[in-house]
C-alpha cells in the first residue's frame, strides 16, 4: 500500500506543478530526497505524515488508502 500512497503523492504534487522541494517544505522534512524515497517506495509513510498529506493535497485519506479510487 505504500507504494500506492506514494504513487499518489507524486500524482497530485505533479498536477499541481509543484516541485519536490516546495512538497517537501509543506511536510517540513529536512530535504527533498525524503520525498522522493516516498514517492519510488522505498520510505513508508508515517500516519502523521499521511494526515499531513491529507490538508497539504486537500483530499480524504480515503484517496490514499482505497485501491479503487
């Protein structure tokens, strides 16, 4: 499932134009290679960091979680 979050992610930062370092930022990690190690898979995500994700996106958990949206 992490995969997906992070496939996600990377969708809505892209359809927003927004960069990996400006992403990043809104998450307050230290770097954007955080990001990028979430976006490929290869970091989980954190529940306070998908809560994060939630109000950086505008969207429901729901988005990131059920395979069939």
């Amino acid at each position: 499932m992490t995969t997906t979050i992070g496939a996600r992610i990377k969708s809505l930062r892209e359809q927003r134009k927004l960069s990996q370092e400006e992403v990043a930022e809104k998450f307050g990690f230290n770097d954007r290679q955080t990001l990028s190690a979430i976006e490929t898979g290869d970091r989980k995500v954190a529940a306070d960091e998908l809560l994060r994700a939630t109000q950086i996106f505008g969207v429901s958990i729901d988005y990131f979680t059920d395979p069939f949206i």
